[in-house]
C-alpha cells in the first residue's frame, strides 16, 4: 500500500494516473446505444445487438 487513500490509480497515454475518487465518480457518462462506438463494443465482446 503506498497511501493513495480516495485515490483511484489508472493508466493513460503511457503515463499513471492518480485521480481523487470524488472527481472520479462526480458525473455519469453515457453512450448512445445506436452510435458506431457502442455498436463496436457490441461486436467486440460478443453481445448480442438486441441487449
């Protein structure tokens, strides 16, 4: 353990983050289910596109 209490540890463009979990969690993303991207997770892990 090296202290990151409320600390979320991520990796990014090569690089570790450390992101406060308060900012982390303050907003929801959301995708469009009809987008080219969710179409492609779909595809990708092998969900039906019905879901």
């Amino acid at each position: 353990m090296s202290g990151r209490t409320g600390m979320m540890v991520g990796y990014w463009n090569q690089h570790f983050t450390h992101v406060p979990i308060v900012m982390a969690t303050q907003k929801r993303k959301q995708i469009d289910p009809q987008s080219e991207l969710w179409q492609q997770v779909l595809g990708a892990t092998g969900q039906p596109r019905w879901m």
